[in-house]
C-alpha cells in the first residue's frame, strides 16, 4: 500500500512535433493510501494514459510519479509494484486457475506455504475456490476477469490496483455484485483501487473520489455529491447525470441575480464580481420542480413531452426557444396549462466562460 | 428455390476444378493399373499388378519414402526454431528492424534451382570454398556431397536457408498480430522473458505455429529441386526423396504405369500422416 503522488505530469504521444499535441496536459494529483478513486470521461480524455504513467506503461514526458515519497518514475513496470486489470481478461491459458492466482508470487520467488495462503485467501474473496483445478480457459468472461482481478489482488505488498474499465465484458447484473466486491475487497486489503471507467453510474457507486477528465485536462475531483449538485464546469454537468444539467445563455441582472428572456433568477452565489461575458445557468433537471406556491423563481412554460420511467417522470418544457428537463415523482399532478417550473436559488450554479463562478 | 439453370452458372467454376484436380486424380489412378512403359505405350488394364510390386518388390521406395519423412521433418522443425527466433528478434522495437525484416527475407525470393548450384558451388568438396575455409582451420577436407550421411545434412543445411524465411514471414506476421494486454499483464506480474516466452507468447503463437508448419510440411515434402541439382540422388540412393524416386522411375525409366502407382500411393498417404500430424500438433500446442 502507498500513497500515489503525481507532480507536474505531462504527457504526449509525439514529443519530436514542434508543437506537440499533449494527450495529458501538466497536473498534480494525490491519491491516498487505501482510498477508492474514479477516473470518469469520454474516450480519448486521456484516463487510460493516466493509469499507464502510473503503471509504468507509459514514462510520462514531463514531471514524476512518486510512490511513498519515492520517484519511481524512471523504474519499469516490473519493478514498481502495481496491479492493473485491463478491460479485457487476460488470463494464463494453459494454466489452471490456481497457477494464475499464484503466477505473481512464484515470479517473484514467494515460498510455496505463502503462495497457497494467499492464493486461498484471495480465492476464498473472489468466490473462486471451486475453480482453482480448473484450466483458466474454461472458465467465463466475468470469471476470468475475476482472476485478472485476483492476480492484482494475491500481492500484499502492491501499491495500487488500477483498472481499466474492467466490467465492460460483464453482465449487468454481474456488474453490480463484483462493484461490491470491489468495496468489500478494499475495505478488507485496504488497497488503493483506481478505476477507470467512461459510465458515471459505475464511477458514482464505486468511488469515494471521482476524477472527472476532459480532453487530456483534469476538470474536477471530487466526491459524487459534489460533482452531481455543483459541476464545476459546463462539461461537468453535462457529462455527468442524466439527463444532462439544464444550461441557460443568460444575462447578468443585479449581484445575485440573473435573466434569462425576461425572467429573473435569484441565485445564492455573489455574481458582483463578474464582467457578463458569456454567462450560462445551469440547474439540474432533479431540482427543477412543478411550482406550488412559491412566489419567485418561477418560470412560465409550455410541456412538450412527458416520459413516465417508472420511479419518475421526465417533462420535457419550453420557454420560447429554451428546453427544459425536469424530473418529477411520479404522483406529481401536471396542471394541464399555465405550468410554472421552480428553479430553487441554492441550486442555481451561475457559469461565467463555462467555468462555475 | 428451384433455379433450373444455375448449373450454367456453375460450370466454368466445376470445369476448372474436374479440369485441374479431379480428372488427373482418376487418369493417374486408371494408369496405375496399367502396364504403360517405354515398350508397350498403351493403357493395357493388367489389374494391382503395380500394387503388389509395390508392396512386395521395390524397398527403394520405402526407404525413399522415410529418408523423405526424416528430411521433411528435420528441416521443418529447424525452419520453425530458426524463423520464430529471428522473428522474436526483430519483432520489438529494436535498431534498423525494416533493413533486418528485408534481409531475412531474400533467401525466399531467389530461385531456388540457382541457389542450389551455388551452393554445390560452395560445397564442393575439393573446389569450393568451404572446405578451402575449413582447411585453414584445420578442419576437414569433409566429404559434403559424397558421403551417405554428410550429404543428408548438406541437403539439410541448404532447405533450411532457402525456406526459413517463408516461415520466418508467418510467425512475424503472427507476432505482429498478437494482443497487448497479456504481455503488459505479464509485465506487471513480473514475468521473467523466459516466463514471458513460455505462459503468453508461445501458447499465443501455437495456432498459427500450427498453420505454418503443416504448410511448410506440404511444401517440404515435395523437396525436388534442391535435391536433383546438389546430389541427384546420391551418392547411391543416400539423398533419394520420394518425389524424386517418381521422377526417375517415370521421367528416366518411363515406367509410366508404375510411376503412377507410386504417385497415387505416395498422395494417399500424405493425406492420412498430414492429417494425423495435424491433429497431434492441435493436441499437443493448444490443448483444447
């Protein structure tokens, strides 16, 4: 177990370009011991380059990765002691499921009494006793990630288990028995897990951190609470949730206040210091309310569409040429006409250049 | 779908194949039991006559028949050895890989009845270079062309150059083929190269290791050409293979009607060892 400090990391895949495009740009970034950590973003944001400066994978162009303390930037995979599960299982073939489990140990010359205790007790964890004599091969596609997994897992030492969107091959339901697991797993070993993954769903019930990436740019890190009700930028709301976060072009009205067409928003956030350039509202659509009898913050709509999903209710509402999402219960009463939508100021997240103010 | 005339369509492509597969098949087989040689020319029937002579009166071919299987056998395997090592050595990023790539691959694309003359040309025993190089070292004169066991391994020597890098092309093109992950993996449990070479990359490899070694097997089986340049044969029958057995019972003696027996008898059983060959191989590489 360590702590995982990366200082200054940069990386780009084409470092003799003049002017390189940079897969990573420069951030810092510390990742406690025992801790479990989300990497969340669309393809090609850069999370899979992340987890392989980490691993080793990949030598970063610029700034160190440092494990306790200790610069291991320049050390090979082999030698820095990390567990990564990739997102398809790579299994030994020709091996028995034992042999995988015990493939790291006997690589590094454990004795033979080690190996079978901790083969046994990792096996025991993943639910995999029953198959130890079996060839790794004939086993299924969650089974054999379990045991990708479980070689990460068989080494007390190692510093961190990084995974690469590593339920992509599994079964829905599956998915959320070995997420447990997962928790189960680092609450028991106290290990470091990072995950990587593009599904919020995934990174939102694993994590107790997310990191939300865009475009080789950490946007934000924080807890899922966080992420969910003050996005700190646009891409943030609208990446995260679903339906996306409600966001407005709007103008500036008075410190605390803004107008979209001619309605004023009350927010809770100072807006004194801002230049109005570029503004935008954004509210999530679980916080946009069917008005009762509050008296401000209200906006008048006409609905376009309502989608009952069962536990909820999605209206769908205009306001002159703006669209609004709003998720409502299901008992809700949906006045036929004259409908007024509630935005509570506290929820109000003002945007100033994409950025929350 | 009842399509009457879909045999129109057809029979260019069955033509071509009764043409070229089908029709030499059954005319060898009718030869065979035929009397045809260079004093009765006709397709007399005279029965399995042939077939009994075969089985009861021509050791020559037998023994051609396994000096064959132990040449095919030899030369394939060190084919396999030498090419997977060469591909494993240029597969990683290493310094001028492209200039290595193309250099292993000449041998393939010389002619081989002219690379053999230029290798008698070497080998040749008071002459040549070699044994002129051998004998500055003290070394030799060795007796490459004319002794019964040396010259086994001089054809050897000269398959293996002219055919390696055929074999070396599949299992680059199969290396280069193979996934990431499991060596990364492998990397991070910290395999050892050798660990790394027998848990991924050979069980990796097995399957097309499979495809190439049957090829390279058919293809090795029908040595001729190496053989009729460098020794033609001998000396006595020492380097006498199958093929070239047929030729001269069929080609020098014109023994039509035997020499088709043995070609239809050496076919049958290329199939029946290929096949069993390859399933062994299946069994044995890939342990499904």
């Amino acid at each position: 177990m360590a702590k995982i400090q990366l200082s200054n990391i940069s990386h780009t895949y084409n470092p003799l370009d003049l002017n390189p495009t940079y897969a990573l740009n420069p951030f810092s970034m510390t990742w406690e011991n025992g801790k479990r950590y989300a990497i969340l973003g669309p393809s090609g944001c850069g999370k899979t380059t992340m987890l392989n400066i980490v691993s080793g994978l990949v030598k970063p162009s610029k700034g160190n990765v440092l494990f306790d303390g200790n610069d291991v930037t320049n050390l090979i995979t082999e030698e820095r002691n990390i567990a990564q599960v990739f997102q398809f299982p790579v299994i030994y073939n020709t091996m028995t499921v034992y042999d995988n489990l015990a493939f790291p140990l006997k690589c590094r010359d454990f004795s033979k009494e080690k190996i079978e205790e901790r083969v046994k007790s990792v096996s025991d964890t993943l639910r995999l006793s029953s198959f130890l004599n079996m060839p790794a091969r004939k086993l299924t596609a969650d089974q054999k990630q379990l045991i990708s997994l479980g070689r990460g897992l068989v080494r007390e030492d190692v510093a961190a288990v990084l995974m690469d969107e590593p339920l992509t091959v599994i079964d829905p339901d599956l998915k959320f028995r070995l997420r447990r697991n997962l928790k189960e797993i680092n609450e028991q070993y106290k290990t470091t897990l990072v995950y990587v993954t593009h599904d919020q769903n995934e990174a939102m019930t694993f994590a107790d951190n997310i990191i939300v990436m865009d475009q080789g740019e950490i946007v934000q890190v924080g807890l899922p609470k966080d992420l969910f009700e003050r996005p700190k930028t646009t891409f943030v709301g609208y990446f995260i949730g679903s339906p996306a976060m409600n966001l407005f072009e709007t103008q500036l009205s008075s410190n605390n206040s803004v107008k979209i067409n001619d309605t004023i928003i009350k927010t809770s956030t100072n807006l004194s210091k801002l230049k109005n350039n570029n503004l935008k509202l954004g509210i999530r659509s679980e916080f946009v309310k069917v008005a009762k009898d509050e008296s401000e913050n209200l906006v008048e709509v006409i609905i376009q569409k309502i989608e009952d999903f069962g536990n909820f209710k999605l209206l769908t509402a205009s306001m002159g040429s703006l669209t609004i999402k709003s998720k409502v219960n299901r008992e809700t009463e949906i006045p036929a006409q004259n409908v007024k939508l509630y935005f509570p100021a506290d929820k109000c997240c003002v945007y100033e250049d994409n950025k929350l103010v | 779908m009842n399509f009457k005339h879909k045999y129109i369509f057809l029979f260019p492509g069955l033509f071509v194949l009764i043409g070229i597969l089908i029709f030499p098949i059954i005319f060898t087989i009718r030869l065979s039991l035929s009397g045809w040689n260079s004093y009765t020319p006709e397709m007399n029937f005279i029965g399995i006559t042939n077939y009994i002579r075969l089985f009861t009166d021509d050791p020559r071919f037998w023994e051609s028949f396994f000096r064959l299987s132990f040449l095919s056998v030899s030369t394939v395997i060190l084919q396999y050895i030498i090419g997977f090592a060469l591909a494993l050595m240029v597969w990683r990023e290493i310094k001028f890989k492209r200039f290595f790539r193309v250099i292993f691959l000449i041998p393939m694309m010389t002619t081989p009845v002219i690379m053999t003359v230029i290798w008698r040309t070497f080998f040749h025993e008071s002459l040549g270079p070699v044994n002129d190089l051998l004998g500055h070292i003290g070394i030799g004169p060795i007796l490459w062309l004319s002794d019964p066991v040396i010259a086994k391994f001089t054809v050897i020597i000269v398959e293996v150059w002219q055919w390696t890098p055929f074999m070396f092309l599949l299992l680059l093109a199969g290396l280069l083929s193979l996934p990431k992950e499991p060596f990364l993996a492998a990397a991070i449990d910290g395999a050892s190269t050798f660990r790394k070479f027998v848990y991924v990359t050979f069980p990796l490899m097995a399957p097309i290791s499979i495809g190439a070694i049957i090829i390279r097997l058919i293809e090795a089986s029908k040595i001729m050409d190496t053989v009729f340049v460098l020794t033609s044969g001998g000396p006595g029958t020492a380097t006498e293979t199958s093929s070239f057995y047929i030729y001269i019972k069929g080609l020098r003696e014109f023994q039509m009607g035997y020499a088709a027996t043995l070609s239809f008898t050496y076919l049958v059983i290329m199939i029946i060892s290929l096949t069993i060959i390859a399933k062994v191989l299946t069994k044995l590489m890939i342990k499904e």
